[in-house]
C-alpha cells in the first residue's frame, strides 16, 4: 500500500520490532539481588568439581606412570 506521499509504509510497519519485545526502563533495572549470590554458589561447586576431577586426573596420570616405569625394560 502507498501512501499520498510516495512512500511505502506496509514496509516499515512489516520489519518493526514489536515494542512488547523490548524491556522497559524499569525493567531493565529491576535486578533480581539474590541472582549473584545464586551465581556465587553454583561458581563455587563447578570449582570444587573441577578440583576433584584435577585431583583424579593427577593420581590417575600417576598410576600410569608408575605402571608405565615398572613394565619398561631399563
């Protein structure tokens, strides 16, 4: 459809975003206060995790290197 002006709206109004995708001012400042907290502790048990599993690794490559030691002939 155009317009009396020449310029095609049906156009524009298609490829807007709608204003219900976007959050509103005081949405953006609405921060949940317990989210780095929440954050913090799940943080922290991946780092635990992540510790124990560096932990296994280094008696696990140990083990192998020990066994690796006594079977080769020096």
């Amino acid at each position: 459809m155009s317009s009396t002006d020449g310029h095609d709206k049906s156009k524009r109004a298609a490829t807007a975003k709608p204003a219900a995708s976007r959050p509103s001012p005081a949405d953006r400042f609405n921060i949940d206060r317990e989210e780095p907290a929440k954050r913090a502790r799940k943080l922290h048990a991946q780092w635990e995790r992540s510790q124990k599993l560096h932990e296994y690794y280094d008696e696990a490559v140990a083990e192998i290197r020990a066994s690796l030691a006594r079977s080769s002939p020096n």
